[in-house]
C-alpha cells in the first residue's frame, strides 16, 4: 500500500486537561469542589487556551493558581502575579511563572507598576477580597487590560448592598452569583471586558 503517512501533530498532556483538572492537580479552591469558579473561567478563557496571551493574577499566596493557568494557556507570554507576602518571591524561579512583591492597597506602588508593565488580556484580583481593596485595585490596574481582554475580581463580600457599584465601575460588568450553590457567602465573581 502506497500513500502519505499523515503525521499526528503533537499533543501535550495539558493540551487536554480541563483547568477544573489542572486546578484539582495544584489545590486552588477555584475548582469545582469549592469555589466552583473554574466553569465559568473555562466558558471566558477557552477561546483564549492557545493563544500567546499575558496574565496577571492579584493574590498568589503559595502559588497553585499561577501555576494552573501556566498550564493551562500553554503559549502565555507571560504569567504575573502581585502578592504583598514576601515569601511570594520564591515563585520567580519556578519556570513560566513571575511575581512581583507590592501591597495592592498602596497607589504608589500600583502607578509605578503600570508605569514599566506592558498591557495583559486578563487580569485576576484573588487578594484580600475587601471591597474597598478591589475598588482600588480595578480602578488602578484596568488601565493595563488590552483591548478586548477582561478583568475579573472573585469572592464579593455582600454583593446586595454592593452590585451598584461594581455595576458602576464597567458597562460590560457580568456578575456570577454562586452563593446558594456552594454555600459560601462571598461566593460571587464580576467579570468586565475591554
Ligand atoms: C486567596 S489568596 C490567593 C490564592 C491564589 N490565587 C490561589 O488560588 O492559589 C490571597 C493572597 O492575597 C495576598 N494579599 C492580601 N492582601 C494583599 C494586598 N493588599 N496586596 C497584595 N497581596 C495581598 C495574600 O498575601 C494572599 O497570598
């Protein structure tokens, strides 16, 4: 028998897996047993899985997420996270990943990182999950969303008395209400596109 072999084309392991699976493999409660945050995150980034994008989380503590959406958008430019714990820092020479150490409540801080950082199409805030940290942080940082990307802050505390104003914040504001499912009182993600 004659003819073309057709080659397969090369197909990493992680190419397949869900980011609820890589969230499991790393332990982030983003994943569906806790937060439950990763369906909704699949149904946003999976457009986005193999394109060569830039990401930066807020909040990274030990490092399971950073090292989730490494995995997951395996062509990334560039994953970045910002955690005010020094010990964050230890990250930096793990492969694929970066980390710059600041507190996000300090406005000198976050204008001078605007300053020398190149837009993201996804941004994450995942830190201290106070309002008034998260009003700040967005009013700040979504200046460095690339046209087109999206901004998303997780765990709302009270989002009743509050859904005005991150309404207020963006037009495109989408607000995920996860509370009765998961039981958990600040179980409520806003996601904005630019
Ligand atoms: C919920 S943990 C992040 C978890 C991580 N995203 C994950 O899923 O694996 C919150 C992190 O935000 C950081 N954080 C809290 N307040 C902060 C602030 N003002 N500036 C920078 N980081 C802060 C904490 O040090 C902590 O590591």
């Amino acid at each position: 028998m004659t003819g073309n072999i057709k080659k397969h084309p090369y197909l990493h392991p992680y190419d397949q897996c869900t980011l609820d699976e890589l969230a499991k493999k790393y332990n982030t409660d983003k994943d569906s047993d806790r937060g439950g945050y990763v369906y909704h995150y699949e149904t946003h980034f999976s457009p986005l899985k193999n394109k060569s994008i830039r990401i930066l989380e807020l909040g990274v503590r030990e490092g399971a997420s950073l090292r989730m959406w490494r995995d997951y958008f395996r062509n990334a430019v560039e994953v970045h996270g910002i955690d005010i714990d020094q010990r964050a820092e230890e990250l930096n020479n793990e492969d694929g990943l970066q980390v710059t150490i600041g507190n996000l409540d300090d406005e000198n801080f976050l204008y001078e990182f605007i300053e020398k950082t190149p837009k993201f199409d996804i941004v994450i805030d995942d830190a201290s999950h106070k309002i008034n940290d998260q009003l700040i942080s967005f009013r700040n940082l979504h200046k460095l969303v690339s046209k087109g990307g999206l901004y998303i802050i997780e765990d709302i505390e009270d989002i009743d008395s509050t859904r005005l104003l991150f309404k207020e914040l963006h037009s495109s504001c989408e607000i995920y209400d996860m509370r009765e499912q998961k039981n958990r009182f600040d179980n409520v993600m806003v996601v904005y596109e630019f």
